[in-house]
C-alpha cells in the first residue's frame, strides 16, 4: 500500500524533509536487519489529534533496543514528545506514526556495536490495514506453513526488522494463495499470532490468546483488548491454542495497531462460527473505537492529545 508523503521526518532530534531521510547502502542495517521499531496511530478526536498509548509503545521501543544491546540515545518520553511534534509539524488529524531506530554506517561486521544508532520518525496517512470492510465484514486467513521462531532463536518479544522477515514469508504466502492473512503456529504446533497481529478465540463466551511463551509479540492493542474485556466481565484466558481450535471456533479476531480489532470470517475455507463478525468482537470494536472517538471517556488516558507535552500532568 503507497505511503503518502508527509512534509517532515523527525531525525536524531532534528526536522528533516522527507526526501532528505536517506541512509548509505552499506548502513548495517541493511545486511543484517538490525533495527527496532514501533507503529502507532494518532486519531482525530474532538479534542484534536490524539495518540493512542503513546508511552506503552514508546516504552515497547526502548525495551526492543535493550534486548538487541541497540543504544538507544532517547528515553520513552523523548520518544513520545518526538512523536507528538512530528504530527503537529505535518499538520496531521489522524495518521500512523512509524519510529525507527537502526544500526547506521561505520562497520560492516555482523556485531555492528561500533557503529551509531540513528533514529527516525515519520508519520503519514494509513486506513484499514486489512480493508476497509475488515472491520465489519471480517477477512478470509489460512494456516500458515511458516512457523514463528522457535524459542531462544529471534526474540519475539523484540518489535525487530529481522522478526518481519518471517512475518513476509506468511504474508506472501497467504496473498498467493487468495488469503487476506497467515495465521503461523510455533514450532511445538500451538497458535501464536498473524504476520503482524495478536490473534483472540472466542469459544462458548470465554476468549482465550496465546500467552507470550507461544512465539508472540506482546501487543499493545492485545493488553487493550484484555483490559476491556476485565471491564465488560467477559472471560479472557492465556493459554496454549490447538490449531484445530480455530476450525471450531464461535468468533475469531486479530487485534493490531494497524488492524486495530478485525474479525476473521473464515480460516482455511473453513467458516468461523455463521462466517460473519460476532456479538463479542462487535461489542468489544464498539467500546475501543467509542473511546477513541471520544463517545465515552479515555478512562484509562490511553489518548494523548498531541498539544500536550508529554511530561504534564492532564
């Protein structure tokens, strides 16, 4: 899907324009895929443009640089402030705010401590991930012949390039094969996640979602989802998912920054409960975009209005 272009690129701490955000071919990080990332969306909401869990993202971030021993010169408040200045900078309501950190230029050695982090951050226009009748209609998925990294081999706990290799595999494989989305199971068989979501079951009104020790990423959108269900009295369960668990699931759906909450209307030609969006995903979509829209209140401050300064106190 094309980006639009924005007028601005937040770069190591200064504004640059957006044809100017270059890095040589022989940066690491294009041999060896050694960059973290974060994806983010800022909403239009009446109070203006708001990020939504802007620090928890942030924080994911610095967490990812840890892991890989990526020396991150930025702490997750001067992420945040970042992210917040480059929306108002491009003049944007609502867009998707991607930050990068990457190993730069300066040794081509596989360890690559030498040479300097470089961060980026740009925001852009970016609808429905998956469509936009994702949200209501749901979209068709497979199993993917891709497993996610075993155990002790890529961190998945990490938002990391090198992760998303795996993530492309899936994902080419599923659109070769007339699939919207690849769902891989780990290498012990069990259900993990979608190239780029977390993945919910709904069986006989419980939900249940791989716990972290299934290969996934601990998503924000996940824990949202989770803590909405505390709230809703609805069931939720971190467990181990059988793959055949899906085949006879009631509701199925992805949750993701870019997916936001998607139902899955059928996994492998099979149909996942009536082969339309469920009573739980429908109620939970309904409370997460009527907090996002400002219809109910950001009880949690999951939104941060992007005129306000990370650090004050709202």
């Amino acid at each position: 899907m094309p980006m639009k272009p924005t007028e601005k690129i937040w770069h190591n701490g200064k504004l640059i324009n957006w044809d100017d955000a270059k890095i040589h071919v022989l940066s690491h990080v294009v041999s060896y895929a050694s960059a973290v990332f974060e994806g983010l969306r800022c909403y239009e909401t009446k109070n203006g443009p708001a990020i939504f869990r802007v620090r928890e993202h942030m924080q994911r971030m610095v967490n990812s640089a840890k892991i890989y021993r990526l020396g991150l010169p930025y702490t997750a408040e001067e992420l945040s402030n970042a992210a917040a200045e480059i929306v108002r900078v491009n003049k944007m309501n609502a867009c998707y705010i991607r930050p990068i950190a990457l190993r730069g230029y300066g040794d081509i050695g596989v360890g690559g401590l030498a040479v300097p982090t470089e961060v980026y951050m740009a925001c852009w226009e970016w609808g429905r991930y998956l469509g936009p009748e994702a949200i209501e209609q749901g979209v068709d998925v497979c199993i993917s012949s891709w497993n996610r990294m075993a155990p002790n081999t890529l961190p998945t706990m990490a938002k990391a390039a090198a992760n998303y290799m795996n993530s492309q595999l899936i994902l080419m494989e599923a659109h070769a094969n007339g699939y919207s989305e690849g769902i891989a199971l780990d290498t012990n068989g069990f259900v993990s996640e979608g190239s780029g979501e977390n993945i919910f079951v709904a069986m006989d009104g419980v939900l249940f979602t791989p716990p972290v020790g299934a290969s996934v990423l601990p998503g924000i959108t996940r824990s949202t989802v989770i803590t909405l269900c505390e709230e809703m009295k609805i069931p939720v369960r971190e467990q181990m998912i059988p793959r055949e668990m899906l085949y006879i699931a009631d509701e199925i759906f992805f949750t993701g920054t870019a997916a936001e909450i998607s139902p899955l209307r059928s996994i492998d030609r099979i149909k996942v409960g009536k082969g339309s969006r469920g009573p739980i995903t429908k109620a939970l979509q309904d409370e997460f975009f009527s907090i996002l829209n400002g219809t109910k209140p950001d009880r949690h401050n999951w939104l941060t209005p992007v005129s306000v300064p990370m650090g004050a106190t709202r």
